[in-house]
C-alpha cells in the first residue's frame, strides 16, 4: 500500500478525533498503531464470531487501471523517485560513484532547512532511483535528485524553492563527489507550482450516504451496526472505523461507513459488547478525488447504504462536501465533475501525483 494514499487520510481523521475530544483531558491516550492481525484479534475477542458473520451483500470491485498498478506484476525493485507533478525535481549528476554515507552525513539539519527541505533520492550504478535516506538506503550512487513538494498556498512558496534549490546545487558544486553544477528552471517551478494548486482546489472532495433513524433521538444498536457492517463485506479497524478494503490494491479502502454515537464518534468493540455503544448516524462516504474509478464505487457504495438501510429499516440522507444533495444522481454529478477536472490537469483520481497533493 502506498505511503501517499494514506497521508491526507491520517491527517485528516486525526483532525476530526481531535476535534471531536476538545476538553477531554485524555488527548491521544486512545490512539495507538496495531496491526491488521491485531484488530482482528481484538474484535473476534470482544465480540467472538465476527469473522465468521454471513455475507449480506457482494460487493463488486473496481476494473484495474494498469497506470494505477504499475509494479503489480513484475519482479523488478520498484523506483522511489520525486513525483513529477506533486513535487518540483532537481537531478545533479557527479562526475562518477560516490558513497551515499558521507554525502548523507554531511547534510545536517541546518543545510536542509536552507535547501527549503526537499526529499532527497539517489541513482545508483544500476540506474535504480530510491530515498538517499532510508532503512535500505544503497551503498553508492552516481546522481542525487532532490523533489520539493508543490501546492503549498504560501505566496512565497515558488521563491522558497527556487532559492533552496539554487543552495543545494551550489553546496552540491562544491563537494569532492564532482557534482555537475545545474541551475534550476524558476519557471518551470512557477508552471508546475501553478498545476498543482489546481488540483488542490478542485471541488467537491466528498460524496456520502448518510443512514439516519426514521424517528428523531432513536439510535442504531450497537451489535446490529456491527454485524450488518460485517456482513457488507467492511471491516473495522483504521481509526475504530470501518472500510470497504481495495481487493485490487489500486488505493487502500475505496471507501468507510463512519459510525457516530454522539460522543466519541468512533466504533470501540469492547463498548459494543458491554452493550454502552449505540449509534445516531452512520456515514458512507469516499474522498472522490482520492479514489480510482470513482463512478463504480459509487454504485458499489449506494448498494451498501441500500441494504444496511433495509437491515435497519432506516432513512438515507445524500450529502455532497457535508452539505445536503439532491439523490443519488447529484453524487454521480459531482463525482464526474471531479474527475473531468482532473483530466484537464493531466491526471487521474487516485494517481499518485492527486493523492500526495490531496
């Protein structure tokens, strides 16, 4: 699963915890990272049989686009190289092999604060492009390519670049390792600068289904919730929520039902189990820009919110960006739009270059 599909979700549920558990002295005290076998551990020891609930609903993937795969079915080490639309790259070649260590010791904090922060990959020998500051970082390199990351509202923010990576090319012309001297390309800096920001502001970011109680101040029970959830074929787990998890790995949930009981906002299935959690709303929703092959994870969605409204004879509610719509068919308008937008900028929903910008 790729690390840039995750970023703005984290940061973006973290937001609403937080928000959520403003005056609440306990803070993060109830976050914690578990592993998949862990959470299904949890949930199978608070409420035995959950890994075994009938299936109520098939949910149907998505088709794969090649483009959002482009290692599923090779052998080769994949390259982790800047993003060509999400980040501005600077590559200054040496005049041969250089070991990666010294280069690496020599860039202290100071010096990349002073090259406006860039991620920083190598070239090796073999032509392979990785992160110079990794775990598995290689030995020896033959080009240092620098990626600074583009769309930041800043007004600032295309100098910013410009003038860190005028520093690091210099500092770069000065080291034994011989490296060529570049001069970076303000415009160019400028052009793409300008393309991300479009792809930042593009408008509506989310779609949802909301089931709702028919009488007002009635909540979901607690155990229903879960099981019916289950039975969809979504799974609890990242942020005590639930996701339709991605079987064709072209994004990592393709998308949630959040579940809100008033008070923490989350699923916890201790609490469920004690019979202390019941719900007022359940949210089914995906991030449209975010999310490939959005109009069929609509379908797949409404189908979702569908059966759990006929399981807990409930009403639904559409919503566009949290605001109300008008049906189903103002969320196929919107998802559309969206992607239609994208297109003009040259990019996909779900690509790489969307979901490290977005």
């Amino acid at each position: 699963m790729a690390w840039w599909r995750k970023r703005v979700v984290w940061w973006k549920k973290l937001s609403e915890r937080l928000h959520r558990r403003e005056g609440n002295d306990s803070g993060l005290s109830d976050l914690y990272v578990a592993t998949s076998l862990e959470t299904d551990a949890r949930s199978e020891t608070a409420l035995p049989g959950t890994a075994s609930i009938p299936r109520i609903l098939t949910l149907v993937p998505p088709p794969i686009d090649p483009e959002l795969r482009p290692w599923a079915h090779t052998n080769t080490p994949r390259d982790h190289g800047p993003d060509l639309i999400a980040q501005y790259a600077l590559a200054i070649p040496a005049q041969s092999v250089f070991p990666v260590a010294r280069l690496r010791s020599a860039i202290t904090p100071e010096l990349a604060r002073y090259f406006a922060l860039p991620t920083l990959y190598v070239r090796t020998p073999e032509g392979r492009v990785t992160y110079m500051i990794s775990a598995d970082a290689p030995k020896q390199a033959m080009e240092i390519i620098a990626g600074w990351k583009l769309g930041a509202e800043d007004e600032h923010h295309v100098q910013k670049i410009g003038v860190g990576a005028q520093g690091l090319a210099g500092w770069l012309a000065t080291r034994p390792e011989g490296f060529a001297v570049v001069e970076p390309e303000v415009a160019a800096i400028a052009t793409r600068h300008h393309v991300a920001r479009r792809i930042i502001e593009i408008e509506p970011n989310d779609v949802a289904i909301v089931a709702l109680p028919k009488q007002s101040g009635q909540r979901f029970d607690g155990g229903k919730v879960w099981r019916t959830l289950h039975g969809l074929g979504l799974r609890w787990g990242n942020f005590d929520q639930f996701q339709w998890p991605d079987p064709t790995d072209q994004t990592d949930y393709l998308f949630w039902a959040e579940v809100d009981d008033g008070r923490l906002g989350y699923a916890l299935p201790e609490e469920i189990a004690a019979g202390r959690q019941h719900f007022q709303s359940v949210r089914f929703t995906f991030n449209i820009a975010r999310t490939p092959h959005g109009l069929h994870v609509l379908k797949e969605m409404a189908r979702a919110a569908e059966a759990f409204a006929k399981e807990l004879d409930c009403q639904l509610a559409y919503m566009i960006d949290r605001g109300p719509a008008h049906g189903l068919r103002a969320l196929d308008f919107a998802v559309r739009a969206v992607g239609a937008k994208l297109r003009t900028c040259g990019v996909k929903p779900g690509s790489r270059p969307v979901c490290m910008l977005r």
